[in-house]
C-alpha cells in the first residue's frame, strides 16, 4: 500500500509552522507498513486541493489530508472535498452532539458557525474528534482510501491513533516488526562504534534506523517479511545482543520516558522524590509531573533561582556558597539534602549550572552543570559540560539527572 | 512571482526527519515578495523527481530543490536534472577547487567519487558551496529558474543568503507584508464572531488566517501589491482597528511568547515573581526559566504536590484545606501569600487543579482549576474549567495564569 499526504494551510507556505504533522504521519504509517511516496504542503485554495487531490489520487491507494478544517472562513477542505466527490453536505448529529458538548464544557455558547462544523459530505464516514470541533472524515471510493483531519497536532494524532491507523491496517498486508531501543547520554557515533560488527552482521531484512534527539539515541530495528513470528524471533535476538553490547545506557524501549521509567522504578521501591531545582527552572519536575499518577511517589519541588532560596528554604550553608559558589558539587549536594529534610522524602534530585546565554566563566563555562542525587540506595553528585544553547541545555541536564537516579535505583538489582 | 519547493529524500517519508528547511525557504522567499504555492517532498529516484520537476514547471516561475546531492546519495538529483534539461554533466574547476580545499582542511584526500561532486550540468551556473562539496546550481530555461541546493540546512542557508536569494529579489516585483497578532485564552469561533464585521470589510489583498495552538490564537494578516508603503499602512491601520476590537485578548505580536511578555512587564515595574504550583508541576516555573536572563525578576518556585508541603512550606492552613479542598479559591490564594512570604517576593502565580487523567468528582470535575495572581497592582482568584488531556490542561493552566499576570500588570496602564 502506498500513501501519500497532503498538508492544507498557507501558514506551512509561508513558513510560519514547521509541517511537524507529515514527520510523524509518515512515521507512523510506515510503522504499519504503509509507504509514503510524497508529501504536499499546499494553499487552502479550492482548485489547488482539488488539483492536488487528482494527482494523489493517481500515484496513490491512501491519501492523508490535515488543515483546512475549522469553523473560521478559512475552512475550505470539507468544502472541497464535497465537491471532488461530487456529493452534498449533510448534517451529522454525533458531530453535532460532540461540538455542543465541547462548547458546553469551555462555557461558550453555539453559534451559526459552529454549527455548521457538524456538516460532513455525505459520502463519508465522520470520525469523532473528542479534543475539537472538526470532525476527522474517512473515505473510500474507487477503491482508494481518503482521510481528512484537522491540522492541530494533538487532534490529528489522536484521531491517527485511535481510528485511522487502526483502520488502514486492516487493509495492508505483509508483515513489519519494529522495535525501538532507547539510549540516554551518548552520542550516535559513539553508538555507531560500539555496535559496528553486530549491525554489518544483521539479516538483510533488518534495518537499522538512528534517531537521535538531544540528550536521546533511539535505535529503531525493522524487519519485513511474510513470516510475523520468524520476524518477531529474529528481532527479539537481535535486541538481545544490542543490549549485551550498550546496555547500561538502555533507558527503556518504544515510547517510554525516562520520567516514566523512574516513576515505575520508584513505585516499585515505595520511595518518594523530590527535586531542588536551580538551573532546571522546575523542568524536571514539570517531566515527572507529566506522568497521570505522579503525585504517588512525587512530592514536589523547590526551584530556587536565587541564593537566598537555597539558604532559606533548602537550608545551603552561607559559607557553602560563598566558598564554592551555587554551580558546585558542595551546593547541589546540600540543596538536596536541604529538599529530603524539607519535604520529608527519601529520593532527591538536585541541579545547579549556568544554562547560558549569558553567566559563564573561564573556569565554569556555559553549560557547566553539577547534578546530585541522594536515595536509600546511594548518593552520587557529577558534573557535565554540555553546550551553548539554553534550552538544550535545560533539557540535557534534567535527561541526565533522570537517568543518574534511573542507574542508582537499579544498580543493586542488576 | 510564483515559487514551488522540492525537497528531496527518503529520510523526509518515513518521518525519520521533520523537514525545517521549506519553512526557513518559504519564510525568506515571502519577504523577499515570492508567494509559495506548494512545498512538495519525494523519494531520491529519478522518475519521481523527473514528474515532480515537470509538474512544478506546468505551476510555477522558480523552482528550488534542495537535497539528493552528495557522495552518498550517488548524487541523483544531478543526474536527473541533467535528464531534465537534455544537457550532459561537465568538469567545473571552481566547484573542483572547492571540494579540493575542504579536503585538505579535513585531511582526507580526494577520491574518484569526490572528483565526480565537481561535475555539473553544462546549462547551469554553479553557486559555490563554501561550507559542503556539494555545489548549488543555477538554471534557466525557457523564463523559468531552477535552482538546486544541498539538503544539509547550513549549506542550504548560507546559499540561500548569498546567492540565491540577491538573483531572485533582482527577477521580482511585487511585496508582501505580514504581521501576526496574538491571543490568548479565546477560541477561534469566539475570536471569528468578535471581527466578523472587520473580516468582511477587509480590502481583497489583505488575507486573514487563523492559527490555533493549545490555549493561543494567533492572526495572521497579509497583504501583497506592489506598492510597499501602501501595504503597510493599510496593514497598520487594520491592526488597529482589531485592537480596538479584541485588544483585552492580545498579548503580543509576532514571534512574542507570554512568558516574554511577561518578563518585560516585571523588569518594566522592577518586580519579582515566584510560583506556587500545584497541578501545573513546575512548567510555570520551566516556561518563565526559558528566558534567558529570567533571574532578574524570577526567584523560583514551589511545587507543592502533596498537602503536607502546601501546608509546612507555603503555609497553607490545615483547615483551609480540610474545609475546602486543595483545588479551591481558597487554598490557591494562601497558596500565593505563602509563597510571596516564602520568597520575598513581590508578584505571585498559584495554581492548583485537576490535571487528570484521575482525581475528578462530580462537583469537581478533571480540567478544574483555580489560579490566584497577586500583585502590587492587585489581587486576583479565577476558576477555568479545561479539558480532559492531562498534558493539555498543565499547558492551557500555565498560559492562563501567565495571562492573568499580564492582565494585572497592565490594567493601570490601559
């Protein structure tokens, strides 16, 4: 099967968003096995989606639609898409029932225009949009498969996952068994070099994909082929071998976090957390807080952007400070100490460095970051060096604080 | 004149990478007064980039592509679009020249395969590529231009600056101006029944689009003509008039983000703030620490997940939260005294709701939430009922109270 995605909206042309849609649409297609031939970012022009959607619909068996939709005059897809199939708008009562409650629950109340977002082209089958007001529209005629969806992230992705793609697999065949490993800390080069003999010895149905992020290496096996369990069997082997050669920087695999995997390891432990975060800003515990659940194992946190909050609230020695400044292994090991005795927890992370632009020194540079963490288990302070770049930097340091209390809660058990 | 994007690789249709590169080229083209009709992405073969270059030309007056040259790519798009252009490939000394000095620099020497990175079709001018071995190329054929650019973003880009983007601007007419205009805390429909009367009225060349995100609204107007001056003043008095329309729900323009705005408002007053957070976990705290040089109005943050904090930190009242409950306009305003005394501050956010997934009543429902905002310039306690999606309910939280911040800080103002 063979697909291709059409992307709706001026703003993707004149380069206000960056089309993140279509990365993760053609990743997930190609998750179920589906190929993706092109990607069309285009105007939300009546005669340009209908010329588009001729094209398409020449090369391709399933064509993906997001944008367009929305209940603003903007909205021209559905339009469109009545026309192409040569068939009228009608009102769909579930569409309808889902607008209103949406409208309800915000405190808002219907108006003409919402009211016609309940219309859909009558050849279609309405997918319900929970998260908005514009249904998602399923269509088949002539033996192709076309969907319509809105262009807000969130409402495409869970109208992919919950309806679409579950529908598209019952169309393709052949089998494809991925897995993905997820690595913390190392670079992909570093990666490269470590598993150079195991990846040039993989079956040639096997493919490897590095997908790197900051901070994060995902390692994504793919093996295609007839035989579901041979593929299964052989890509289990594969995984075991990988994590004999790097798995001590093996944080989880698929769609785990690091915050959910500690949020596990924790639970497991009955132990309680807490962070002192200064140059985090509260990033860490805004990942742990991120998890449905959290409040089980995670109490809270104190960002202290300032020395008198180090001294106040986490109780950091004056003298501390003065002698070897907040960036220091001695600060972070007393502030989380200061948070364990503060919230009354037995697991604490704390974090102090210079995220940067600007507060750099020639002996403590910007990126410069000291991490401590103190459990039942151990007590563990270092320091990274990590970049320029203020955001990645944040994010660098709470992925590897995460994964340093990850590594001393299974220590003892491995 | 009217320009199409081709980008070029299998990396972009399996979503392995999101494609940045047609933004920033959509983006410059724009102001250089190039509309771009479609940004098109298509695997590395010859036949698809030989309908998608044929197809491009039946549409457009500048074609870029960018992507499918190099060593490793067996540098197809070359070959193929000298099949395009009937032309055959020649030595070229400079591009030689080129490839030969980042050699040297790297210390490789060359080989055959490098020597054939200095090939180029015979109709086209070469753009020498400073930072890559990849050359760009310059075409021009029966009034079209085509040019061809390397897929890596800093060679694309420096190109792009330097070469590609002075010749086009010397083919152009015409100018294009935008100006984008944000909101906060209003849905679309809300937003589109406000300026309904103002939309209609809009002269033909100023578009208005809508782009939603979680919690924002932005508008984007733009006008094209000839006569730049013309443009934007009429763009300037529109925007005015959608002030004086919605002014109450604007809380910045362009590229502004909330927490920037609120930054400058602080500094402006000489304020400090701190958050008391609940349900929102420390992204208040993370949002307002993105910003560099934060650290002189911010001072840090509570995040106060469990009552015994809320209690021994923030000195919330046992019974408040016996009597009312931790998600109560009572507790979220002790919430924030605690932290003003707590810190030293001056401004404070609390927050405390029900993120969900669990933790909702019938009287009490997942998505509420109560936000306090004390002030020199005032005090303030609101409810909001948000959704169900527990990651959108800590963004939509944070962003409200971020503009209720903001609200505060400007009424006097106003």
């Amino acid at each position: 099967m063979k697909a291709e995605i059409i992307t709706i909206g001026d703003e993707l042309l004149i380069g206000q968003v960056i089309d993140t849609n279509s990365a993760w649409m053609a990743e997930q297609l190609n998750l179920a096995g589906i190929r993706v031939a092109q990607i069309t970012s285009i105007s939300d022009h009546r005669e340009h989606i209908l010329t588009t959607l001729k094209e398409a619909t020449g090369r391709a068996d399933v064509i993906l639609m997001t944008g367009g939709l929305g209940p603003t005059r903007d909205d021209i897809t559905k339009k469109t898409l009545s026309e192409f199939f040569n068939t009228p708008l009608v009102f769909n009562q579930e569409s309808f029932d889902n607008v209103d409650r949406i409208f309800r629950m915000r405190g808002y109340s219907m108006t003409l225009l919402n009211r016609a977002q309940a219309e859909v082209p009558e050849n279609c089958t309405p997918l319900l949009n929970v998260n908005g007001t514009a249904p998602g529209m399923w269509f088949e005629e002539n033996g192709k498969i076309y969907v319509s969806m809105p262009g807000v992230p969130f409402e495409m992705k869970a109208l992919m996952e919950e309806q679409v793609l579950p529908r598209l697999k019952a169309f393709s065949s052949g089998s494809i068994v991925h897995r993905t490993i997820l690595t913390q800390g190392v670079g992909e080069s570093f990666l490269a070099a470590k598993i150079e003999a195991w990846e040039s010895a993989l079956p040639p149905y096997i493919k490897l994909a590095y997908l790197p992020q900051p901070g994060i290496v995902r390692l994504r096996l793919t093996a295609s082929g007839s035989d579901r369990t041979m593929l299964e069997t052989e890509i289990s082997r594969q995984t075991g071998e990988l994590y004999a050669l790097i798995g001590e920087h093996i944080f989880g695999e698929g769609e785990d976090t690091l915050e959910q995997v500690i949020g596990r390891l924790l639970k497991q432990h009955e132990y309680t957390l807490a962070t002192a975060e200064s140059c985090t800003g509260g990033y860490i515990a805004h990942l742990i807080t991120g998890i449905a659940g959290s409040s089980a194992y995670f109490k809270g946190s104190v960002v202290a952007y300032s020395n008198e909050i180090k001294e106040n609230t986490l109780g950091v020695a004056p003298r501390t400070l003065e002698k070897y400044g907040a960036v220091s292994e001695e600060t972070v090991f007393e502030m989380a100490a200061g948070i364990i005795r503060q919230f009354g927890v037995n697991c604490a992370i704390a974090v102090s460095g210079i995220a940067g632009p600007d507060g750099g020194t020639a002996e403590k540079p910007v990126g410069t970051t000291w991490i401590c963490v103190l459990t039942p288990k151990g007590a563990e302070t270092r320091k990274f060096t990590f970049g320029e770049h203020r955001g990645r930097n944040i994010r660098r340091a709470a992925l590897a604080a995460l994964d340093m209390l990850r590594k001393q809660l299974t220590q003892i058990r491995e």
